[in-house]
C-alpha cells in the first residue's frame, strides 16, 4: 500500500501531545489520510517550537526539530483550563476517532480527562496516552533520562570513553511506535465491539522491551553488558570499523561462515576459514582482537567502492560509514522526504508511513 492511497481517510485524530512521541503517532495517521488536529495552548505551544539550531530563523514559529514529527496537521489553540475552550475541545471530541495525550497524571483529572470522564462521554474513541514511567507515576521524562535509566547509555560508546546517548530520541521513537500499533488494533477491534480502547504507553516499558537480544544475554547468561562500540557482544567480525586506502571507513556484518568464508575468498586470506581461532561464530568473538588486526591489514589495500561492490555482489553484508548529506544524496532516500509549509515555514522532514 501507498501513503498515496490514503488508507485511514475519514479517520479524526485530536492530537493534544507534545515533543516527539505523541505528535509523531499524529504524523503517521496524517500521512496515512487521517485528519489530524493538533491543539496546543494558546501561550505554551509545543516547546519543540523553540528547539532550534543556531543557524535557524530566529522569529520563525516553527523549527526543524517541530517540522520533525509534525506533518499534515491543523493546528488550533485552546486553554483547556478555559470554560469555553474547553466546551470547544469536547465539540472536537465528540467529532474525533482518536485522542493523543502525553500530559502530567494530575493535569487529566485538572482536565475533565480521566479515563472515566472520556468513556463515559465518547463510548467509540480511542485514547492513546504516553507517560514516562507509567500512569501511576507522576515523574517527568525526557528521552535522555530513558536511555540513562534503562541500560542503552552504559552499553553504548567506546571502551574508554563516557556512557553515551543515542544521538536520536530513540526511546520516544520506539514508545510511539508501540503506540502506533496498539492504535491500529484498537481500530480493528472497534469494528467488531463498537466500542473505544485506552490505551497506555510507558517510555520505559518501551525502552526496556527494546532491550531485546541485550536483556536476554543478562537474564539467561548473567552477562553485564560493556561498551564495545560499535562491535556486537555475540558476533564477529561484526560492527568493527575498518579504513580503505582511498580514506572511507566501512563496516561488516558477518552474521555466518558462509558470510566469513565469502569475507576471506574476496580479501584472498582463505586460510583463515581453517585457522582454529576462527571456526566458528563463537571463536572469532573469542578472538575478535586478533581476527580484527588481520582483516584490517587486507582492507587497508582496497578501494571503498571495489570491496563493498564484490561483497554485496556475494551477498556478504557490507556498508559505507556515511554522513547525513551522503545519505540524503541517494534517490531513495530523498524519495522519503516530505515537504510542507507551517506557519510560513517551509518545512521537511522523513515519512514515517514508509510501507509500499
């Protein structure tokens, strides 16, 4: 399916949240059709607004990080603390398929939005609602807080340097799109019940359930997990960065012999397939030091765009280390790239509805 085929049109979604998760759950119904409404208040309009680059305009209303996650929109203010603005909200709902909120658990009761009040009054809408560390606890989140308190900083960065953050709101990333499906299904579900959902989502049960292949190392094998890097902890050569004589950094994903053997035919150092330090997956992570040193003196002799050429041509896992204008220089990714006007800003931004 196409964004073009306007899958959810006639769908209504109020979308009261700010920052980055909750909006961009309003984006990708947006882009799939849906009439997405973003209300904000009349004097704090979505702080994201104001997150701007230096090079930015500063008397512009919106910025690229705003622009980022807010797509396809109308947006209206309202005071809901206002008895008028909030006679209109509840004109809106009464109209909506969809609420999205993000706000601070004792704001819904100040509100007239507890999860009681909205079934009681919209029998059909569906809420999704994104709290930080669950809707029993009033504690404010922001990403970098996630990723310091469930695991991802301590195991990202270098052996020797600081914890690091992702340089993406990863975990916001990842809670709205648990939001996302959990919207969809509700949407499903509703035509058979004919009745709405609320629905939950916590930035660090999102974060945590992400933890996968990571939590499972811990829980079965007691494995604390170190900073390596870009390395990976149960694969090699995997994630290790090499330097090509014409100055570019490549990386392999080596996630089989098969891909090992290809590997060392193509940089004609077959004997490594029968070194006993690299039989197998679980020896060459072992050795991974060793394996490295050698594979990096062959890689060295080598243009970028030959060996990565051979290796995808052999179905060897096998990419450039680029940056954002290399990666925007490709057709494909450029066909992603949305583009809109708000507020008299010309904005851009990557698709998040990327199915085809």
């Amino acid at each position: 399916m196409k964004r073009s085929d306007l899958a959810l049109k006639g769908i209504k979604v109020i979308d009261a949240s700010t920052v980055l998760a909750g909006p961009s759950v309003g984006m990708y119904f947006a882009e799939l059709g849906a009439e997405v409404i973003k209300v904000e208040h009349p004097k704090h309009r979505d702080v994201t607004r104001s997150w701007k680059l230096p090079s930015e305009a500063k008397d512009a209303n919106v910025s690229a990080y705003f622009s980022s996650i807010n797509f396809g929109k109308e947006y209206l203010t309202l005071d809901l603390k206002d008895s008028d603005d909030r006679s209109s909200f509840s004109d809106l709902l009464a109209e909506a398929d969809i609420l999205l909120m993000n706000f601070k658990r004792s704001d819904y009761e100040k509100f007239g939005l507890t999860d009681d009040q909205l079934t009681a009054d919209y029998p059909k809408l569906i809420i999704g609602k994104i709290s930080g560390y669950g809707s029993e606890s009033d504690r404010v989140a922001y990403d970098l807080i996630l990723q310091a308190e469930s695991g991802f900083m301590s195991m990202n960065g270098q052996p020797d340097g600081p914890p690091t953050k992702m340089p993406v709101a990863f975990v916001d990333v990842l809670a709205a799109h648990h939001l996302k499906e959990a919207i969809l299904l509700a949407l499903y579900s509703r035509e058979k019940s004919n009745s709405g959902s609320v629905i939950n989502v916590s930035l660090y049960d999102a974060a945590l359930s992400s933890l996968v292949n990571q939590a499972s190392n811990y829980l079965m094998a007691g494995h604390v997990p170190q900073r390596i890097g870009s390395k990976h902890p149960n694969i090699a050569p995997y994630g290790e960065l090499f330097a090509t004589k014409d100055g570019k950094t490549i990386t392999f994903a080596i996630g089989s012999d098969v891909h090992f053997n290809k590997l060392c035919e193509t940089l004609k150092i077959s004997e490594l397939m029968e070194d006993a330090r690299f039989e197998s997956n679980q020896k060459r992570v072992e050795n991974r030091q060793e394996l490295f040193d050698l594979l990096n003196t062959e890689v060295a002799n080598w243009n970028s765009e030959d060996i990565l050429k051979q290796l995808q041509d052999l179905n060897v896992p096998a990419g450039a280390v680029k940056n954002l204008e290399e990666v925007f220089s490709n057709p494909q990714a450029q066909s992603l790239v949305l583009e809109e006007t708000i507020e008299g800003t010309e904005t851009r931004r990557v698709a998040s509805a990327i199915f085809k």
